[in-house]
C-alpha cells in the first residue's frame, strides 16, 4: 500500500550532446607529417598545392592563392566538412595506403606501416571512432567493419581532431 506514496526512481542521466558529433577516440598516434605531404604531392603528380593541418589531415587548394589566402581556405574548408555530415569516401592505394576523402577536397592519409604499427589500438577502438550517435551502414551491418573500414575509421579520426583545434602547419606548393 505504501508503493503508492515512494518517489519514482530519477531519470537516468543524459548523455551529453557534443555538436557537431564527434568521436570519442583521439588516437595518440603522431603521424609522420613529411610522409604525408610527399605522398600527397605523389598522388597528385605534384600538380597541386595543398595545405597540412597540424594531425595530417590535407586541404587541396585552388591555383593562384598567396599563403594567407590559401591558409585561409584550408580552413574555411575543413571547418564545411566538420559542420555537415561527416561523409567520406576511403580509397585503396596501389602502394598500400588508404586515401579517404571528404567533401570540400578535403582528405586524410592512412599510411599502412602505421596501421600495421598500430593495429592492435586500432582494433581495440576503432568503434570509438563513430561520431556521438553515428550508425554506418556496411556490408557486413550496423556500424560492424572489416579490417579495410577500420583504417578508415582510424584515418578519419584525424580530421575529427584537427577540425576541432584547426591550425595549418604548412602549405604546400605544386611543382613548377
């Protein structure tokens, strides 16, 4: 009888709402910045000039742009990717590397000795690597990934970090 009169147990807390989402893995990795930058200036057959955030994420910029300009773009864009829906487009490499892409010629660079370096931190968090209540939709299911989509995830990581504390470390210049 006196079940009428107990208080309802309180509501269980909420999680807390980052936005935009991001995830809740920061890998500790220090990418090989030089690497990134030749690679890029590979795969764009040094035709390019592009900009190099400080966690190796890559900006592609347009012809023509002084360094305060092109900084500025670099910038400009990522903060596009970061404040839409985080889409991106992984890339197998020929070399063995994984390119993934965003919107605004925006891109991050799996380099696959750091994977194979990192591969267990990788496998262990690479679900913390979703945005605050991502669901990505592959083959195998529900936010389930193969070895191919977990480089992904890791590599996408960076961009997250450097959307959120954006600073260019150096701009890039085509060849000739």
């Amino acid at each position: 009888m006196f079940e009428l009169f107990k208080k309802a147990p309180p509501p269980p807390p909420e999680l807390p709402k980052r936005l935009p989402p991001v995830p809740d893995w920061q890998p500790s990795v220090q990418l090989p910045l030089d690497r990134i930058a030749e690679r890029i200036r590979f795969y764009t057959n040094g035709s390019r000039d592009f900009a190099l955030f400080s966690n190796g994420t890559v900006a592609i910029l347009p012809f023509g742009l002084n360094d305060k300009d092109a900084e500025q773009h670099a910038l400009k864009a990522l903060h596009g990717v970061f404040h839409a829906h985080p889409d991106f487009n992984p890339m197998n490499m020929k070399d063995g590397n994984v390119l993934v892409q965003y919107n605004h010629d925006v891109a991050s660079l799996v380099l696959a000795d750091v994977v194979q370096q990192n591969w267990s931190e990788i496998e262990m968090h690479h679900r913390r690597a979703l945005a605050t209540y991502e669901v990505l939709i592959t083959p195998l299911g529900q936010n389930t990934f193969d070895d191919f989509g977990k480089k992904a995830l890791f590599g996408r990581c960076f961009m997250f970090m450097d959307a959120q504390a954006p600073q260019v470390v150096r701009i890039e210049r085509h060849d000739g």
